[in-house]
C-alpha cells in the first residue's frame, strides 16, 4: 500500500501537500517561520538565505533585525499531515536550479551577488543580470583583486613579523642592561655599607679598648691599694702584740700610721659603653650617612620615546646626539624623525621643579608636552601643538609660541630651570645660575604633561642637574 501511495504521489503531488511545501527546499516545512511579507520557510532554510542577505526569497522584501517568528498553526498542520503517513518523498533540491522556480540558474544578479533563474527576473527590478559564463569571470576578477591585497599584506605582515622579532630582541638587550646597571649599583651601595659598617665596628671596638683599659687601670690600683692595706695591718698587728709599756710610748706614731687617705675605689662616670651612639636608630643614621653616596634627580629620561638619533647615559640623566642611528623599534613613543626625548614621569597635578644643563651648546629645547604629543612625524613646536617649551637657535632666544617670542637674555644661561604648576595652570622658565626669570606660559592643562628635551644634534650633552635631598624628622 505504501508503494501504491508513493506512486500515486509520484504523479503530482496532493493539493494539501502544496501548501505545506517550503518554497525553498521544496520538502515538507520544518519549524516553519513566518515573515511580515506572509511568506513561510523552514527556519534552516531561511537562515541558510539570510547568509548572503536579508530579505525574502520570494519577493525579495529586505527584512530588518530579527522579524521571522513561528509559525505554530502551520508547523501543527505539518505535523498532522505527517502522522497521517502522508509522508511524501522529500524533493532533492538541484544546486543548480532556482528554489524558488525550479529553473536552471541561467543569470547572475550583480546587486545581490547571486545566480538567478529567467523568472526571478521580475523579482530583482533594476538589478543589473549578466550571463552566468560573464557572470563568473567579474566575480573572480573582484576576489582576484583581493588576493592581490592580501598577498602584499601577507608580505607586510612578514615584515611586521620580524619587527616584532626585533623588538623582541631588543627588550632582552634593555633587560640585559638593566640588571647590569642595578648590579653594579647594590655593588657600589653595597661596598658603601661594607665600609659603613666596618667604621662602626672599629668605632666600637676603640670605645670597648678604652673603657676597658680604664676598668683594668683601676682593676691594677685597687690591687696596688689592698697590697698596701694588707701590709699596714700586719703592721699593726704586730705592733698591738708588744708589752703594754712600749707600745703605749708608741701609740701616737701607729695612730699616725694606721690612716688611710686615699679614697675608695668606685667605677667612673660613663664607664660602660654608649650603646645608643652605636645600634641606636641605627638603621636611620646608616641610611643618613649614605645620602653623600646617592645622587637625587628630580627627573630621568624615558629611553622609549628617545629619538634613534639620541644617545643617553647608563643612568638617563644625559642625553647627546649619536654619531650613527641607534637600532631602536619603532614602537609609538618613540619620536621619529623629530630629534627629542621626554622625561620618564608625567604629571596630572601638584608643584615640580627641575633644572637642566645646557652648557654651551648653540641649540637646544627644554619645555614640556602634553602626553598626546605628535611623534611620528615632523611638526613645529609650538603652544598650538601641546607643547610649551623655550629654545635656543641661531644665537637668538625664543619662547616657541605659534610666532615666536624672542626673550631679552643679557647672560648666556648654563642651567634653564623648569617650573611646573599643574594646579595654576602654568610652566615658567628660569636662568638656574641667576635666577633670573625669562618666560611663563599658562594654560589649562587636559591631560598628563612630560619634561621634553631636544638637546640638538651637537656632542655636548644635556645634562638632568641633581636635586637637593633632605632628611626632614619628627
């Protein structure tokens, strides 16, 4: 009977069968969907469509967001349909033929990037259609064109690739460094509280010397004193076993003999050791006594944002120009091809000071910037550009605002001191040997502000001066 009814459905199918077909996969509809248009698909079916784009396919209306819902009543009646064994053959869809007319797919829809058949042309208006056979060569013509872009970015990326490498490299050089220069400075501290506590301990021990000999001194006299006591007594003693007679004429001169005028001994004054001179807060006075060996600079280079054309000292407080390009990466903070470097720390509030040696360099910049300052390529300093900063060039000094201000300097300055104040608002400069002001800039600052330092392309270098330390107590 089974075989009776699939030939029967062979034939055509059943008019109920129609209307529970999806227009797509032309099969029964599973989880069927409704659209706003009125059309239903199998939920698999419309989802597989809506890879390409959004709309219906059937009439093509351009579906916004999420508008498919469930189509209960018609997923019931398929059920139903289905129970009743009236299960049909399930059509094989030809790749190549429409879904939708069962035609074969002849056109290809430019707009939609599509193949259609003759009667989807009524459906794609406007679109422009084109043969399959030319259809094909401008589809692969345009992912041609791609992989062409990809391919040079493939070589980019290889390169890019190796600048990483570098890069890589280049942070085990810094770290090499790094621990290089901090060895060498536990070394030189360490050697420091070596002979800070060798001083200390011989301290001790010509104190411990002194109060004992002193002790031992009086150890001696008082030995000295009972050999004598010991002596006058058996004196005495002897005296005392004469006859009555004689030793009464005698009497005054034993009295005169048996006195004693000297003092008991006692321990002096301060005779033990003073041990609050030596372990006394001592780990405050030994860190006291260091301060002559350890050097305070208000500010350090940032070696990252260090022009390849700079070279800076172990320490980064100099900077010069160096005769050859250094292998640095190009890594965002660091400035190139402007020839500066900035200060390690930035500011976002509060007081700061610090002093830079210029010497006798022809040329020089010292100011500060805002932290979004332009690095990678050329620009002209000025207060427009987030940088406030003073210059020499050309023998002329100048506040670099957007025209630039000359500034009356009557002696040629060494030091250029730098005074930031977050909270006003303002950055002045100073002649650091005179005192003598030169300029002030106020503004508003948005963002975190950097020391910045172009020391120009000269051998003589920039020097960070050293700050004044104080041990303050209470």
């Amino acid at each position: 009977m089974a075989e009776c009814m699939d030939e029967d459905m062979d034939q055509g199918p059943f008019p109920l069968q129609e209307d529970l077909t999806c227009p797509v996969c032309q099969g029964i509809y599973r989880d069927p969907v409704l659209l706003p248009c009125s059309h239903s698909f199998c939920r698999e079916c419309l989802e597989r469509s809506w890879e390409t784009n959004r709309k219906c396919p059937v009439c093509r209306v351009v579906c916004e967001g999420d508008q498919a819902i469930t189509n209960r009543a018609l997923n019931s009646a398929c059920e139903s349909f289905l129970k009743e064994n009236w299960r049909p053959q399930q059509k094989r869809v030809n790749e190549e033929h429409c879904h939708l007319h069962q035609l074969e797919l002849q056109l290809y829809c430019v707009k939609d990037e599509e193949p259609v058949c003759v009667d989807c042309v009524t459906l794609h208006g406007a679109h422009q259609l084109l043969p399959i056979n030319k259809g094909a060569p401008l589809c692969k013509e345009e992912l041609n064109d791609r992989t062409k872009i990809f391919e040079k970015k493939v070589e980019s990326f290889k390169k890019i690739k190796q600048k990483f490498t570098s890069t890589v490299e280049f942070i085990k050089h810094q770290a090499g460094q790094a621990e290089k220069q901090i060895k060498m400075e536990f070394e030189r501290l360490h050697k420091v509280l070596v002979t800070e506590e060798a001083l200390r301990l011989k301290a001790l021990a010509t104190e411990e010397e002194q109060k004992i000999a002193i002790i031992e001194e009086l150890i001696a006299k008082t030995g000295r004193d009972i050999a004598s006591l010991t002596e006058l007594i058996k004196t005495l003693q002897k005296e005392m076993g004469n006859e009555d007679l004689p030793f009464l004429r005698n009497f005054q001169t034993l009295k005169r003999k048996a006195h004693w005028p000297h003092d008991d001994p006692e321990l002096p004054y301060n005779c033990l050791l003073n041990m609050g001179k030596h372990v006394g807060s001592l780990s405050f006075n030994i860190w006291k006594n260091m301060q002559a060996h350890i050097k305070y600079n208000p500010v350090v280079l940032d070696p990252n944002t260090a022009s390849p054309w700079l070279s800076l000292n172990p320490e980064l407080t100099s900077v010069k120009e160096s005769s050859e390009r250094q292998m640095a990466p190009d890594n965002l903070e660091r400035f190139d091809p402007c020839v500066f470097v900035m200060g390690a720390e930035g500011y976002s509030s509060g007081k700061h000071r610090w002093d830079v040696i210029v010497g006798d360099n022809p040329k020089w910049i010292v100011g500060v910037c805002r932290e979004s300052v332009v690095r990678k390529k050329k620009f002209t300093m000025s207060t427009d550009r987030g940088v406030w900063s003073i210059g020499l060039s050309k023998g002329v000094y100048n506040a670099l605002t957007p025209k630039r201000t000359v500034l009356a300097v009557e002696q040629r300055p060494e030091r250029i001191r730098v005074k930031l104040n977050m909270d006003k608002g303002e950055v002045s400069f100073w002649d650091g040997g005179t005192a003598k002001h030169l300029c002030t800039f106020t503004n508003k600052f948005h963002e975190k502000v950097f020391p910045l330092f172009g020391p120009g392309l000269h051998s003589t270098p920039m020097i960070m001066a050293t700050g004044k330390m104080a041990v303050h107590t209470s």
